[in-house]
C-alpha cells in the first residue's frame, strides 16, 4: 500500500518582515505630515511678509483720521465734551493767528506753522508775557545765571532784543528762523522733537500733549472768517 505524501504545512509569515514594513509606513506617514506642516509655515510666512505692511499703513491711517476725527471743523470736540479752542481767549486766538501768519509769509510748510503754535502752547499758553521762569520759579541757566525769558516763546536775551521779544510777530519770526536753522530734517522728526531742538527745552517731550490743541486751534481758526488762510 503505497504510503501518502504528507500535508505541506504553511509557513506563517515572517514577523519581522512585517514589523519592517509597518514601521516604513509609519515613518512615510510622518515624513509627509512634517512636509505639510512645513508647507503651511512657509505659506504662512509669504501671507505675514505681505499682510504686515498693508495692517501696519492702515493702523497709521486708522490712528491719524482718528485724532483729527476727534474734533470738528470749527475745533468743537465731535465726543461733546468743552469744545478744543474754548478756553483760549481772543487774545490767544489772535496770539495763534499771528504765529500762523508769519509762517505763512516766510513760506513754511502748515505743519511748522502748527509746530510753532503747539511751542507757544508750551511756552506761554499763547500769551505774550514780560516775565518768565525765573519770576515764576527762580529757573537758572545751566551756568547758574538768572533766565531772562519773556514773550510768546519765552525767549532769553540772545533770542533778540526785549521789543523783539514781546512782540508777537518778530517772537514768531524769531522761532521759525532758529527752527529752520537747527532742524533742517525736521519733516522726518516728531513735532514735540522739533519744538525741543529749536527751543533746547530739558524735557524734550515737553510739548507733546499740547500737538492735538494747536491742530485743533488752528482748524478753528481756519474756520473762522477772520482766522488767516492756511497755505501747504
């Protein structure tokens, strides 16, 4: 009797075959993540390189309307708080004006005009006064010596004489002389840096506060009939 051949058993397959294999996949499934998740940064990046300057113009823009927004043609506050140019007085008003027109007759630009008067804020309140610090507060030069300020820039003895001085025009030509003479970059400054270098103030943000009054005056003053033209 012939003898059957015996069952072939099948051979299970290899497990270290397989575990290879697993472990290739999973290695090419995290390859292609990390390759996404790179694609998505650098996508990122080209969006943030282009987005940022244009955000950047349009919170400049956004800031700028939104502080000449805050006042009316005629300087009334548009919030309905006291209006901007009220607790100035004629005579302020005239003081203001007459900054304005001398600007205007040596050429310069609305923004020195305004400059000047934001100064004249600082200095005087815009009035025209024939004391100064050191009447007030016995304020002394670095030397030592007694200040001798008056007027509408409460400018000291080298400034030009005492007439010149207390009279509104000559101060006001006074100041855009020097303001020309020693900030000839002033367009790229801060108005507050502008007003210091000219004046030499020691607190050289001395006038910030006092840069939205004078815009705000001389919209005012523009409105009013009797305020002068403005020029560019």
């Amino acid at each position: 009797m012939a003898r059957s051949a015996p069952a072939r058993t099948r051979r299970p397959p290899s497990r270290t075959r397989g575990t290879a294999a697993a472990r290739r996949t999973a290695s090419a499934r995290r390859a292609a993540a990390a390759r996404r998740a790179r694609a998505r940064r650098r996508a990122w990046r080209v969006t943030a390189i282009i987005a940022l300057p244009a955000i950047a113009l349009a919170l400049f823009i956004a800031g700028m309307l939104g502080l000449f927004a805050d006042f009316g043609p005629d300087g009334w506050s548009r919030n309905g708080d006291a209006p901007a140019s009220a607790e100035y007085t004629q005579e302020q008003r005239d003081n203001a004006a007459t900054i304005v027109s001398a600007g205007r007759d040596l050429g310069l630009s609305a923004r020195d005009q305004t400059i000047a008067v934001m100064t004249a804020m600082g200095e005087s309140s815009l009035r025209n006064l024939d004391y100064g610090d050191w009447e007030t507060s016995g304020v002394t030069n670095p030397d030592g010596s007694r200040t001798t300020s008056i007027g509408l820039f409460q400018q000291q003895d080298g400034w030009g004489t005492r007439d010149e001085r207390l009279d509104p025009y000559t101060a006001a030509v006074l100041f855009y002389r020097a303001m020309v003479a020693r900030v000839p970059d002033r367009d790229s400054l801060e108005p507050t840096e502008v007003a210091h270098r000219t004046q030499i103030n020691r607190d050289r943000d001395h006038y910030a506060p006092y840069w939205p009054r004078a815009v705000a005056l001389i919209a005012a003053l523009d409105a009013d009939s009797s305020g002068p033209d403005r020029d560019g």
